[in-house]
C-alpha cells in the first residue's frame, strides 16, 4: 500500500478511560477528518464528537478538511474539565 500515492500518518487520543495512537496509511489528499474516521479512534472512543472535539497536527489547531501530509500526527482534544488558572491558583495559594 506504501507508495507515493500515500502517505504514513498518525491519529492520536488521550481520554479519561484509555489512550490510542494508530498509525494509517492513507491516500494523498485526505482530510483530517476522513483520517480519523479511517483510524477506528471513533468506534474506540463514543466520547469524541467532532463537532466538539478540537483537532491539531503537532499541536497546532487545524479544521478537520484540512489535507493531511506525511508524517502528520492528527490530535484530538478533549474538553478541558478545569480552567488551568484556576487549578494553578488553588496549588499556589
């Protein structure tokens, strides 16, 4: 499948209940989202809705038609539960 008509990415997701990193092959041109779909991640994990769910590459925030590249590494994040500021104020009083 290898060839210069894909590419080797990852999709990765940290939970509450688990972690996943699943390396895909996919085509050129493929978006962010079908790479998720493609993963499995969704089927793994019903919390993530990406109508909610942020997603980045390496980080950075990307809309989920964006054009995967190789050796892109799509992240998914999960809502914060606290506000950082407030959780480093009650440690720091």
């Amino acid at each position: 499948m290898a060839g210069s008509d894909y590419l080797k990415i990852a999709v990765a997701y940290v939970g509450t209940q688990g972690q996943a990193l699943r390396p895909l092959e996919v085509r050129r041109g493929t978006s962010v989202q079908a790479a998720i779909e493609q993963s499995g991640i969704l089927a793994q994990f019903p919390e993530i809705d990406l109508k909610v769910n942020r997603v980045g590459i390496f980080g950075k925030l990307v809309s989920l038609d964006q054009a995967v590249d190789e050796g892109d590494r799509i992240e998914i994040y999960r809502p914060l539960i606290a506000d950082p500021k407030t959780v480093r104020k009650r440690r720091n009083p």
